[in-house]
C-alpha cells in the first residue's frame, strides 16, 4: 500500500446546530415572563420587529377597520412574501406574526371559547360585564402588599418619636441590624466602640427598642423574645422565667423535669405552655417588606363537554409583529450591497423569531394536551388517582425527543379547578400494587400518607411500620424506608416526635 497524500470526495449526514435552532431550543425551556424578558433585547436590535401597541381587547371598536363582509374576496398572486412585498402585495401575505387577538380572531379555537364561558379560567376572561378585568368575586392580589413598608422604617419611625440627639443615632445603628425576622445581629461592645459612647447608653437605648412594635423585636435570643412579649402580657413570673431559660427541656417533651425546675404543677404547666403559644417567636415577619412573588400560570386547564380545553395564557404572552411596511421603506433606499445584506438578515431573523415563538406555542399546547390525556383522573378525582408517568411516555405518545419534553415542562405551570401546579409535578414514580393491579403514582401515596397520620388517634400514633401495613390493605407494596423517605419529604415528623407535639397540645389545652 502506497503512503502519500491524496485528494478524496466524501459524502456524510451530520446534524448542525445553526444559531436559529438553538435560539428555538432555548425558547422552549422559558417560561412566558423570561420570554417577555428576551423579546425585550430582540426589539432593542433588529428594528423590522415591533410589539403591539394595543390588544384587541383594548381596542375601541369605534377604530377598529371596516370590513364589508358581503363584497368578495381578492384572490392575490401567490408567491413568497419577499416577493409579494417588493411588487407592494405585502398585504397579500399571511405571515405567522398575526395579531390573534384583534377581533377578527376572537373565536380562533376551544380555548378562546373557553375563556368567555368558563369565568376565571384565563388572567382576561372577566366577561362583557367587566371589559376582561377580573371579577368582583376574584381575588385582591393587591391586599398581600404591605402598605406600611418594612420593618426597618416601622422601628425608625417609632424611634424618632421616642428619642433624639445621639440616642436617635444609636438606635438607628441597632435597628439597622436587625434581621427580617426582628431579631438583633449586633454586638453591642462593638457598637459602642464604632459609635464612641458607653456600653451602658447603646443597652439604654435597645431596651427602649424592645418596647416598640411588634412586641419582641430586637431581641437576641427566641427566650429573650418570648420574655418580651410575657413582660408586655405581664405574665413574667420566676416560673415563666424559669421555663422560657429552660425551652430545650420543653421542645423535647421532658415535662416532668420541667415541673420541679419551675416548682409547679401540672395544671400551671399546662397553662404557661398555653400562654407560649399565644406569643410570635418570629414578630418582624409580619412587616417584611418583600412580598412573596405570585407564580403566573402559563396553562389553564378546564373541562369542556366530555372533555378538557387547554389554552395558554395570552395575558403573560408576549407578542411580537413584523413591521413590513417599515421594511419596504427601508428596502427602497437602501441601494449599496452592505445595506441589503443588513436588511435581508434583519428580516430573516424577524420571521425565524416570529415561527418559532408560534412552534414554541404549538409545542407546548401538545405536551400539555397528553399530559391531561395520561392524568384525566388525577383532573377528575383528585391526587389519589395521580398515574405513575415519565417523560419517555409523553415523547413516544406525541412523537418527540424526551429532551424536548423536558424543556417544555420547565418552568412552567398549569391552573385547573384542582389548583395550580408545576407541569414537572405530574411526572412521577410508580409504587407497584400488592394485588398484581396497576401500579400508582408516588404522589397518590404520600396522599395516602399523609391522611392516615392526619387522622390518627392521639392515644395510638402510627408507627412506620403500621403505616406500611395499613397501605399494603389499600394495595400500595411499599417498604419501611420508603414510608420514612415520603413521610419526611411531607414534612412529617416521626411517631416519636408526633407523640410529643400531641402530648404538648393536649397539656396545653
């Protein structure tokens, strides 16, 4: 055999991930808010892309066009759109980038229908009677908000009522270091030395703290916070003394231990530890000044007929349009190659992000659709009838790759009549059944588990081992561990510690 270069012409398949495709793949995995976010940035570059001004909902019917619906129909020349543009038939084409929501396209599906008949399915479907707002009978999202500001501005406001000169100075240092919870972070030796005055005025001025709203607040310790609140209630005694120094011994349950330390008895005991319970161990909670961020549904979910109607929700969509008549302008002065280069490829980016969004919409909508066709019975009747399911199975069933599922249902949420929950909630392990049956979801017996402790007998806590033995009656095969693993996930103590919290509660009842 001869060695020595040579020239050969091969012929190979290889898949190549053009800018485009990835952008699409990307798009999949957003949820509709970041999609908000992303446009954003695209409007900002290329300038033949535009979001709409107005949503058809908003657009007064007094401006919206004319049209003679009994005049017939002008068939225009078929050909491309770049085509159709350049010989001034832009309007002859029917790109993607339609405006759904213009009245002409009210009734452009079952999820449209869906959000007129079903009240509160959709963020807009308030009804004729509302304009699309919400309904009287929804929610007020606004009452979550804090309308006092935080806690820090609650304490400095209180402080500048109370004391001034330098006092004002170092209570403004110490509320400064207190946490969300209104527990005090600081180290008062160093406050002193960084503020240059005595230890005995920074503990002065944090005692005078400690009697502002909410009761508790800059203390540094959970007792020195419950004996705050016992002070103020006038309920500190040396028994509550004794107890609140002692409230290791109580988390544990060592009731009889704590009786001698206090010197009372079981009938004081039980009063002191009910008297606990009345006090907040977390008083800056309630003036936090973040709120807790609302979750948007990007699906709703309703039954329909024998059915169900799945829409996404337009209210969180972002929508983009091409503007052509812009891209018209700029093509008849644009006469240089560099110019319809830029041009041409603004165009070509517009129309691949304008398909894309709209494959983005249909892909979604199909995972979704045999997610509620694999779940009908978790829809129906609850948690309990939640199947076992997979991301394999939602690929094969709609015939795509298991990676393209699994961008789909990140980050996302679906809303039906059961509640809102995250598309990744519906995929979950199988138990097999003890009776050779179907096997069931993890979900449906961490629901189980969690009813039979909820109503298990104070004088009988259930073991592990009996929870095992009353889901093996009801056709769950399932070990101890697992028992142990779904019982913590749930948040659920062990029949010890259940044990004690009910003994704690009937004392203190």
């Amino acid at each position: 055999m001869a060695l020595g270069p040579r020239l050969d012409i091969r012929q190979s398949q290889s898949l190549v991930m053009t800018p485009q495709l990835q952008q699409a793949i990307r798009l999949l995995a957003l949820s509709n808010l970041e999609i908000e976010t992303f446009l954003a940035g695209e409007l900002e570059k290329n300038p033949l892309l535009e979001a709409p001004a107005m949503t058809g909902e908003d657009t007064p019917m007094s401006d919206l066009p004319d049209f003679d619906y009994d005049a017939p129909s002008v068939q225009a020349e078929e050909g491309p759109a770049d085509t159709l543009i350049a010989q001034g038939l832009g309007g002859a084409d029917s790109p993607l980038d339609v405006d759904y929501a213009a009245e002409t396209f009210i009734d452009d599906g079952p999820g449209d229908r869906v959000a007129s008949a079903e009240r509160g399915l959709g963020l807009n479907a308030g009804g004729a009677e509302s304009g699309g707002a919400y309904s009287e009978d929804a929610p007020d999202f606004d009452s979550f908000a804090n309308p006092e500001g935080g806690l820090h501005e609650h304490l400095l406001a209180q402080a500048g009522t109370h004391l001034s000169g330098i006092d004002l100075v170092i209570a403004g240092q110490l509320i400064g270091q207190i946490d969300d919870v209104g527990y005090l972070e600081a180290d008062l030796l160093q406050t002193a030395y960084d503020l240059k005055v005595p230890l005995a005025d920074v503990e002065r001025v944090l005692a005078v703290i400690q009697t502002f709203d909410p009761s508790g607040v800059g203390a540094r310790s959970l007792s020195e916070c419950l004996a705050i609140q016992a002070k103020e209630a006038d309920r500190y005694d040396p028994c509550m003394a004794r107890l609140l120094d002692n409230l290791d011994l109580l988390a544990k349950g060592a009731l009889p231990h704590l009786r001698r330390i206090c010197g009372v008895d079981e009938e004081d005991m039980a009063d002191m530890i009910q008297e606990l319970r009345g006090y907040d161990p977390k008083p800056g909670l309630r003036f936090s000044g973040e709120n807790a961020p609302a979750v948007v549904p990007d699906l709703f979910v309703a039954p329909r007929g024998e059915g169900w109607a799945i829409e996404i929700n337009t209210a969180t969509l972002p929508r983009v349009l091409i503007n052509r008549s812009y891209y018209v302008e700029l093509a008849g002065g644009a006469h240089d190659k560099a110019s319809k280069a830029w041009l041409a490829d603004c165009l070509a980016s517009a129309n691949w992000l304008v398909k894309a969004l709209d494959q983005r919409q249909k892909t979604i909508i199909k995972v979704a659709s045999e997610i509620v066709k694999q779940q009908e019975e978790f829809f129906r009747k609850g948690v309990a009838h939640l199947r076992p399911l997979t991301l394999r199975m939602v690929a094969d069933a709609i015939e795509m790759h298991e990676s393209t599922v699994s961008r789909v249902t990140s980050n996302k949420y679906l809303s039906c009549t059961r509640g809102l929950f995250e598309l990744k909630y519906f995929f979950t392990s199988s138990i097999q059944s003890s009776d050779g049956g179907e096997a069931v979801s993890a979900e449906a017996v961490k629901s189980q588990i969690k009813a039979l402790i909820g109503a298990e007998d104070p004088k009988k806590i259930l073991s592990d081992d009996t929870l095992v033995d009353l889901l093996r009656d009801k056709g769950f095969d399932i070990a101890r561990r697992t028992v142990a693993k779904y019982r913590e996930a749930l948040g659920i103590g062990s029949s010890v510690q259940r044990r004690r919290q009910k003994l704690l509660g009937g004392k203190a009842a």
